[in-house]
C-alpha cells in the first residue's frame, strides 16, 4: 500500500489531459507498454468511445493502472466540458490528488476553475502542470501567477498553496522542472507523483468496503461496477453485500474481480484495500452509482457522493409525425422509457421523470450532455421528438430564480460591435472588456441567464466566422429576467403538404430564405423545410410541379440551378429551434416540425398564446 498513488487529471477542454497520459502509459513499466509504442501514431489512446473519437474529446472518465520503478499508479483521465463535469465530481472520492494541466499560452479558463474548486471540497493538493511549452509566444510567468490568484479566490490553504509545478509538451513527450532543463521524457511527472501524492488512506485489515464510483455494461458480464476499496480485501467466490441510499441491501456473489492496467483488462484472484478495481457478479443488476459493497457482517454504508444537480431539460415525446416509425427500430413509449432508465444507472447526473404516458421529461448538466445522449440512442435505433432545452428554475423566498453564468467571449476586434449589440440583445451585464495588442483580439467577461445561453454558441460563431472562443461557468442564482431574451431572430418556412419535394418548386422558394431539404425527399404537413428571410413564418408549397400544356414554347427551358441546402447537425438543431418547435430524431435523419403539424391548428393555438 505504501507504493500506491492513486491520482486524477484534471484540466479545461483541449489543454492536453488524454495526451498527458498517451506519453505517461508509452513511458511507464506497464507490461504491454510496448504495444503502445508500436502504435505511436495513434492519439488519445483511453478515448475509445466512438463519439469520443468522432468529436475529439473525452467525454467518460476512464482508470488504468500503470507501474513506475515498483510503484503503482492509479491515474483517471477526466472530460474537460462543462455539462460532463459529473464524471469528475465522481471519482474525485477515490483519489488522494490531482494533475492540474493548464495551457501555457491560454492560461486557467472556466473549467479550470471548476475542476479545481471541486478538488479543493475533497482537500487534495494539486501538481501543477504547464503544458505546450512547446507552442510560441508562451505566456509561462503570467500563467503561474494567474493560478495563483485563482487559488487565493478559491480560499485554498497553505498547504495547496505550495504546490509543485512540472513544465511539459505532452505531444512530444518532454518534462522538466524549469524551463531551460527540460528531458526528453516524462521522468518529472512521474517522479512529483511519487513524490507530493500520499499514500491512499485506507485500512488493510478491517472488514471489506468500497464505494461504487463507476458502472459500466459489459455484454458477457453484464454491471461491472468500479471503485476504491477503502478497507479490506475480497477475493473471487466471496459473498457482499450491497447497501443503498435507502438503507436497502442486496447479496451479491463476487464472480470477477478485474483491474485495468495500461490498455488491457486483468483479472484478478484478490484485490487490497488502495486498489481501484471492477467487480463483477450476481444480482448487480439493481446496483446504482454512489452505493456501498460491504463486508457480510458489517452493513456500513458509506457518504453519499457529492454531485451538482441538473440545470436544463429536455422534453423526449413519442414520435407521433406522419414518417412515425417508418425508419426507428424502437419507438414505442416503453422501450424509449426504459432506454433512459438505463441511462441513469450509468450516468448519474441525467434524472428521468415521466410526464404523462408519451413524454418523459430528462433533465441533464447542458446540452452537450444531453446531446450526447440523444446522438447515442439513434445511433441504437431509437426514434422519438424532442422540444426546446429549458432551465430548471428554482423557488427562494417565493419567488422564480433562474441560474446565470459567467460568459467570457474571445474574438477578433473588427466584430466588436456586432458582439456588444447581440449580447445587450440577451440582457447580458458587461464586466470586463479587454484588449490584446499582439493578435488583435478583443476578450469580453460578462454575466448572463443561463437560458439566454441555448442557441448563444451557434449565433456567436456565426457573427465571428468561425473563429470565437466562448466559454462559460455558474456563477449563482437570482430573479428571473422577464422579456424574450432567447428569441430567434427568424421564422422558418413550413410545409403545407405531404409528398415527395420537387426542384421547380425548390427553386422559387431559394430567394424566400435557406433550405434544409433537397429535391426527391419525402416530406409532411407541418415540417419545417427551411429558414425565413423575415420574422414571420411562412407556410409554402414544395411540391408544385411546372404546369405542362400543349402550346409550343417560345424559348427553351432553362435548368433549374439550386443552392446547397443546409445539412442539419443535432447540435445545431438543439440551439435553432423555439418553444412550439420539435426535433424529430430518427437513426438516418433529424428533421425540424412545428407540434401542431396543421395550419389551422397553429392559428389557434397561437391566438390562444395572446
């Protein structure tokens, strides 16, 4: 136990955590650390989810065991967005510190400040390391003091304060404790480790416990559940017992014992108390994230893990479109209902209530995180709708208070009218505004209604063309800000029938607005076919063919030449459409439809609204 060193890193998005630990498993004494050099061309080897592959970014947090000079280190990689911070809120319980990573040139940035707040809760001392030393004109000095000053808003101690700082270029695989002696190697890394982690503080010789932090489905084993043995030992064959929030307990038969080590899963005879390891065996079926697995004879749960509750919803509604079932597997209310159970037994900070028999309402930390949810079940087949994302609002003293965040916008100084105007549109309060003279950038820090942010990354990237950095984090909670500050600019174009699109029609409808579908779809009543150039919506024919006669024309027809249409991404399909709008999801298509598909219907619900 004295050689173990159980550890996380943390950081903000893309400042190199996943490659950190790229270089750390190729460099480490793990036995299959050859097979990782024979693959050096490939990155990011612990992201093996698909859409963390897809993406580029690290979505679930993942263990392994690597071995250091007869010392075994149990490192985590962590997500570095916002909405998955649950998965970093759960395993900060089974670590005793943490790799802070922090980008030379950008310096601490929101999740920075969350990640680092969250591991100050559970008073572990973080190892500093500036990474991409390596990328010119680097900021190092300025960045240091910037984590200092965030430390000293964090109310960290003495203690935290003197923490050790590593300078490193993961992509390289370079190290060193100042600047000009930096090695070839990741030898400084895995020395601070050994040196400012502490041993896990947990007792070999009383009777087995450990926290369950992680659940994962295996298709042979079924719930493996993963976790820090805080006391004892266990062996396979064992019998333990579960205990839950409620008191509730459930015995389980111990079938598997498994540890992750470099790429590879072993499995195990025995396991001790400091390790991280996955269990697998009877009756774990009902187990849940936060749940204690306990000796026999000593049903002792432990503290339930602090995780933030959710601050958005979504509505997910039964298909009920005229395309209904024609390309899901699964759409009924039940299959969709017990998908999303499921969910929650992994996912610990999405929640599930169901509204009425067709809708379930699932509240999650963002919409990244919700996103990825919806991407991954019509990835499996499922089809269904679903409706706006709303905050979760919260009653102090009697009255509506909505969450508001901390907004702070990167972008080229030419666009810094049209930035000011579109923010002061969405009743954001300017802070800060600040001016940097070597690359012509302007970096505005304001506070903003956590729902005039839904649909805010899409517009602001469009008005910077690409090339704005936004990032935001919860400040606190106050009154609700009446007025219409998440409004969409404009109205969409609604089809008036059901049938298959035709060009010529296609065609006169070009100069009306953009697009989303091309000649030959199929298409119905009520769906929305593309945006207006107006305010107003516009409900228009798409399948008006050219009136044939038997007169000889004067001239010849010229070819019909349409523009692109606009491919529609969920994200983007998230962000663009309004409180009367649905989102049909199906696994070949995401189509936009108004939830009155009738035009009469519409009117009347909309003079209702008046």
């Amino acid at each position: 136990m004295q050689k173990i060193r159980n550890i996380a890193i943390i950081a903000h998005v893309d400042h190199g955590k996943t490659t950190l630990l790229d270089k750390l498993l190729e460099q480490s004494d793990s036995y299959n650390n050859k097979k990782i050099i024979n693959y050096k061309h490939q990155q990011r080897l612990m992201d093996t989810n698909y859409l963390e592959k897809e993406k580029g970014i690290t979505i679930f947090s993942k263990q392994t065991t690597i071995f250091w000079n007869d010392y075994q280190i149990n490192i985590i990689d962590t997500p570095g967005h916002t909405d998955l911070s649950a998965e970093v809120e759960r395993i900060l319980s089974m670590v005793d510190s943490v790799l802070l990573v922090v980008d030379a040139i950008e310096g601490p940035m929101p999740q920075t400040r969350f990640v680092t707040q969250k591991s100050f809760e559970y008073n572990l001392k973080p190892i500093i390391i500036i990474n991409k030393i390596d990328r010119k004109p680097n900021r190092i000095d300025w960045v240091i003091n910037q984590i200092f000053d965030l430390f000293i808003e964090l109310n960290a101690s003495d203690i935290q304060l003197d923490f050790p700082i590593i300078y490193t270029s993961a992509i390289n695989g370079t190290s060193g404790y100042k600047t000009n002696l930096i090695e070839k190697n990741m030898d400084a890394v895995f020395n601070s480790i050994i040196k400012y982690t502490p041993h896990p503080n947990v007792n070999i010789h009383g009777p087995f416990q450990m926290q369950v932090s992680q659940i994962k489905y295996d298709k042979y084993l079924g719930n493996v559940c993963f976790g820090l043995i805080k006391r004892g030992h266990i062996n396979i064959n064992d019998f333990v017992t579960t205990v839950d929030k409620n008191k509730k307990n459930i015995k389980i038969k111990i079938l598997y014992l498994i540890q992750n080590i470099g790429l590879k899963e072993q499995y195990l005879d025995c396991a001790y108390a400091g390790n991280i390891i996955g269990i697998a065996g009877t009756n774990l079926h009902d187990i849940h994230i936060s749940d204690t697995i306990c000796n026999n004879n000593y049903y002792e749960a432990l503290p339930a893990l602090k995780i933030d509750p959710p601050k958005i919803n979504i509505l997910f509604h039964v298909n009920n479109s005229p395309f209904a079932g024609q390309e899901g597997q699964y759409v009924t209310s039940t299959k969709i209902l017990n998908r999303l159970t499921k969910e929650c037994l992994y996912n610990i900070s999405l929640k599930v209530k169901s509204t009425n028999d067709n809708i379930f309402c699932v509240s999650g930390r963002g919409t990244l995180h919700l996103s990825l949810l919806i991407e991954n079940m019509r990835r499996e087949g499922y089809e269904f709708a679903i409706s706006k994302p709303k905050i979760i609002e919260c009653i102090i003293n009697n009255e509506k208070h909505e969450p508001f965040e901390i907004l702070i916008l990167d972008f080229q100084s030419n666009k810094k009218g049209k930035i000011i105007e579109y923010i002061s549109n969405k009743k954001a309060i300017i802070n800060n505004i600040l001016l940097s003279k070597t690359n012509n950038r302007i970096i505005i820090e304001c506070i903003i209604s956590s729902r005039a942010l839904i649909g805010f990354r899409t517009e602001f990237m469009n008005i910077t063309a690409g090339t704005g950095i936004m990032n935001s984090f919860f400040s606190h909670y106050s009154k609700k800000n009446n007025g219409f500050i998440n409004k969409r600019n404009n109205g969409v174009l609604i089809s008036n029938s059901t049938g298959y699109a035709v060009s010529f029609a296609l065609s006169h409808l070009q100069s009306r607005g953009i697009l989303f579908i091309k000649p030959g779809e199929k298409i119905y009543e009520g769906q929305i076919v593309g945006i207006h150039n107006k305010s107003n919506d516009l409900t228009v024919n798409c399948l008006q063919n050219k009136k044939l006669t038997n007169m000889r024309a004067s001239g010849s027809d010229n070819a019909i030449i349409l523009v692109p249409n606009k491919n529609i991404s969920l994200e983007y399909a998230i962000d663009f459409i309004n409180d009367d709008e649905l989102i049909e999801i199906t696994p070949t298509s995401i189509r936009f439809r108004k939830q009155f598909l009738k035009e009469k219907q519409r009117r009347i619900h909309n003079k209702n609204q008046i």
